[in-house]
C-alpha cells in the first residue's frame, strides 16, 4: 500500500532523518533536487537549449528549487532564477544553495545564461524571453492561508503562461493537508513530491491542479515513516485484488455468503433492488430482503436472484413493530445484515431498526435510514461485540456528529480517523474522495471514481457490494476496501461506455463484473 503523510507527518520524518539518524538536511536537499532533474528528464524530456524559469520561495522548499536550478544549468539549460523573498531572509541549507547558486552565476562562462534576479514587481518578467519550462519552489508543503502580494501575481502570470511547469513537492497556494487553496494556486503539469505523497494531493483540489505525481526518494528510510505514526494509505488496484476472495471448490451458496437485507418502503423499492443485487454481484450466495408485505410483489417482479421476505407493516406500508419477531429470526440465519437503504424515516420503523442494532451480534452494514436512526443514538455502537460498517455521505455524517458539512470535507481524514476509534466501526465517508477509517487509526484513501457517480442509488449499489464481500469471510475493513475501490473502478468503466451526465446507478451496479475482472487482471510489474 501506498503510504500517504500528513505536512506534520513529513517533517516528523524529515526531524528524525537529521537529528536522530544523522543525515544531513542538505543532503537530503541534494536528493530531492535530483529526483525532480529525473522526473523532468521522464515527463518532460530532454533540458539542453530550454529556457528555465525557476521560482523560489524562502523556505526549504526555496532551497530545493536553487538546487534544481544549479543541476538544470550543469545541462546546459538557459536558467533564469527569480527570488521571491529578499535573500538576506534564507536561512540554513536554502541560504547554502544560494550562496553556491551565486557563486555559479559569477564562474560561469559570458556566453551561458545563469540568472539569479530578486522580483519585485510581476511586470518585470515581461524583459525576459518566454521560457519553455517553469519550475515552481514558492511554497513548501507548510503553507497554509490565502495567497497574497506578489505571491499571488507570479502564481497568477505561472498559470497564464500555459508552460510545461513542474511543482516541487505541491503546486505552491494548495494546502498540504487538505487539498484546498483560498484564491488561486499553481496548475502544474507535473509534481515531484518527497518522500511520499502528502494527504492534499489526494483531496479536493489536489485531485486537479497537481498534474502527474512522481514520487521521489530522497533518503530517508522506509521504517522511519512507520516510527513517525503514519497509519494513512492511498488505494491501489494491487491492494483489493490481493483482498478478493476466492471461492472454494466445495463452495455452495450458503458457504459464500448469506445477506438479510432491511430495505425497502413506498418509493424506495430501488434502494431495496439495487443495494440486494450489488451484494449478489460481488459474490454473495443467498440474498434475503426484508420489506414491507405491501410492497413484495412489487420486489417479486424487480428482483430474481434475491429472495423477498414480507414484514408486518405500519400504515405507511414501512417496516412495522410487529416485524420484529421475524426480523430477529432471519438474523440468526445471516452471516450479514444490511439495515438502511430506503427503510424511510416512519418513527415506528426507526424504533425497529434501532432494536436491531441494538441486538446485532451479526456483522452489519448500516446506511441511509439505518443511519439516520442512529442520530442522537450514538452511544449504542459503543457496546456492540460485532464488526460494523457505516457508510454516510457527509450530510448524513453531519446529522450523525453535529459537524458542519464544510468542516467534515475540509478535515474528513481527521475527523473519520477519530470517529472510527471513538465507535469502534468501519466508516466509509462517502464523497468526491471516499475515505475508508478502521478502529485501529487506519485510514485508506480511495483513487477510483467520478463525477458522473454523484447519482441517486450510487450509495445503495454500494452498500450491497460492501455486504456481499463481508458475507464471503473478509473482515469489515477489507470488505469496505474492496467494495469502495471496485464500486468507483465500475463508475469509472461505466463513464467511458456512457459518460458522465448520463450515468445511472444501476449501469455502475451492471459494471462490477467488469471491474473485478480488471482488478483480478492486474499486474503488479
């Protein structure tokens, strides 16, 4: 698995490289350097006879940015270095790389171009000659805040010039941590980021303005980012296929899986069809749906692998008090139970979903309605002896916490981080980018999906795959790894046979065959 850090993770890694392992910061600038002259050898091609523009901040990032700009020149590169703080403000191994910047620049011969110009005003780059190449070392992975100044109009005239531009480490303007900017940020075509990946080009959007990322290897070694703590990955195709089950030969349907499913009201009989199916699509043996005995022979004519289990009913036709008996009957039977999708929010029906969870002693996958049963309830997760996977999107997670919608996308993997330790559950926090929280500090970033998913039943279509995996013996966490990856891989197979606009949930529910067969195709080489 790909591991991801945090900014504080990083420099945690970079502090005990230094101090604790004795490798010095400037070395491990020079390492950095070189892997961003390697990255642009790769993408971009070849440097000699290109015109450089480099800009540079004043932190270690600064520093980075006259390394690369020393080694473009050593290649025969046009180099023109423009310092957006005054150079008496650099300080340690950035300050070095100037100063042996500087000493290049007065060595160098009359016919070569090795420029270090201090900006003051953005107009002034209109006298130099448009270069091919820009390399942006303004900020490091520590900004945070609103672009401003002459910040901001250098990011402004970067992004105008539509130049081949690498970005060192992150696009300067975008946050480290959570992938937002506040006023404008570089658009790169290329990110040489350090060590490994940082959270915010995961999220929002560093899903965009990053371009390509390449990872460099800058010297620090690989159980120094586990001493640190960090316990966040990034989802590969590699990962869920060496998660995928694999069915006996003496296998029979109720070996692989058996699913009661509680779904299903007037109006809702899609997320009954939909979240039932998609558990049978993964691989689940035997699916039982739970509904209202009104709208059975409704499901009879949708639904023909699953079987229909008819509830005692209120007198809205939802899942009534009387179905309890039945109900806790059937979960004796399951291996896994669904509790959510469609149910409504009848206050009868919510007292029978929250009696059930109370008494689950069975896996369980709550969503939708089961999960809005739980608002002001809580507490009762905490004394559950079962795995539990919820699966809200960040309405339904605001509902739940009280957190404003804005605070949970701008700090979702904290905030599912504590809530899945708290609760002692699964949380797969739906969204642009879903995030996967276990109770032991883990959290796995999602990589596949897309816009056209944002669609009504996505989340049913879902929450039955996660079921269905579950149902064939894999634990809570890696049943929401594979049911989340392969779920956005068939949203994303679907796009490109229909598009986005007009995706529908049951095309990404007709796609999942298709996506375990790509993921169980994968080659790690």
């Amino acid at each position: 698995m790909l591991l991801v850090a945090s900014t504080e993770e990083m420099k945690k890694c970079d502090s005990y490289a230094i101090d604790k392992l004795g490798i010095p910061g400037l070395l491990l600038m020079e390492n950095a350097s070189q892997g961003v002259i390697h990255s642009i050898l790769m993408k971009y091609g070849s440097v000699g006879g290109k015109r450089a523009f480099v800009f540079c901040g004043g932190g270690n990032n600064g520093g980075d940015g006259l390394a690369v700009a020393r080694k473009l020149f050593g290649m025969r590169a046009e180099v023109y270095v423009f310092m957006l703080v005054e150079p008496e403000k650099l300080r340690g191994d950035a300050k070095t790389n100037y100063e042996i910047a500087q000493r290049i620049r007065q060595g160098k011969r009359e016919k070569d171009i090795f420029e270090i110009i201090t900006l003051k005003n953005v107009n002034e780059l209109d006298k130099y000659p448009k270069p091919d190449i820009i390399i942006d070392a303004i900020f490091g992975i520590g900004f945070k805040g609103k672009v401003q100044g002459l910040f901001y109009d250098v990011i402004n005239w970067i992004n105008s010039q539509r130049v081949y531009t690498v970005s060192i480490d992150i696009p300067s303007g975008l946050n480290g941590d959570t992938g937002e900017i506040e006023g404008i940020a570089v658009r790169a075509d290329l990110t040489a980021t350090m060590g490994v990946p940082k959270t915010g080009l995961m999220l929002n959007w560093g899903k965009i303005l990053p371009g390509k990322i390449y990872i460099i290897d800058i010297g620090i070694p690989g159980f120094v980012y586990h001493e640190v703590g960090i316990k966040t990955y990034y989802l590969e195709a590699m990962d869920v296929k060496r998660r995928l089950p694999i069915r006996p030969f003496n296998a029979h349907k109720y070996s692989c899986g058996k699913i009661f499913a509680l779904v299903g009201s007037p109006g809702l009989t899609g997320a009954a069809t939909m979240s039932t199916l998609s558990a049978m699509k993964v691989g689940a043996g035997a699916v039982i749906a739970g509904v209202p005995e009104s709208l059975s022979p409704v499901l009879e004519t949708k639904l023909t692998e699953v079987m229909k289990l008819p509830l005692p009913e209120t007198n809205e036709h939802t899942i009534g008090w009387n179905a309890l008996d039945l109900i806790e009957e059937y979960m004796e039977w399951a291996d896994v139970l669904i509790i959510g999708p469609g149910l409504s929010k009848n206050y009868e029906t919510k007292q029978v979903i929250l009696n059930v969870i109370k008494k689950l002693n069975k896996k369980a996958v709550i969503d939708a309605d089961g999960l809005n049963a739980l608002v002001g309830n809580l507490n009762i997760l905490k004394s559950l002896r079962t795995e539990i996977v919820l699966t809200p999107h960040p309405g339904e997670f605001s509902r739940l916490t009280d957190l404003p919608v804005e605070k949970i996308e701008r700090e979702k993997i904290d905030i599912a981080r504590n809530f899945a330790l708290e609760y002692g559950v699964v949380l797969v926090l739906k969204g642009d980018t879903t995030v996967i929280a276990n109770p032991e500090g883990e959290v796995f970033i999602n990589s596949t999906g897309n816009p056209g998913m944002a669609t009504a039943g996505s989340g049913d279509v879902l929450t039955g795959m996660i079921a269905g995996f579950m149902g064939q013996g894999l634990s809570a966490v890696d049943s929401a790894i594979c049911g989340v990856y392969l779920h956005g891989l068939a949203g994303d197979l679907a796009r490109d046979k229909f598009g986005e606009l007009p995706m529908m949930a049951m095309d990404i529910l007709n796609m999942i065959p298709e996506a375990i067969q790509k993921v169980m195709k994968e080659d790690k080489g």
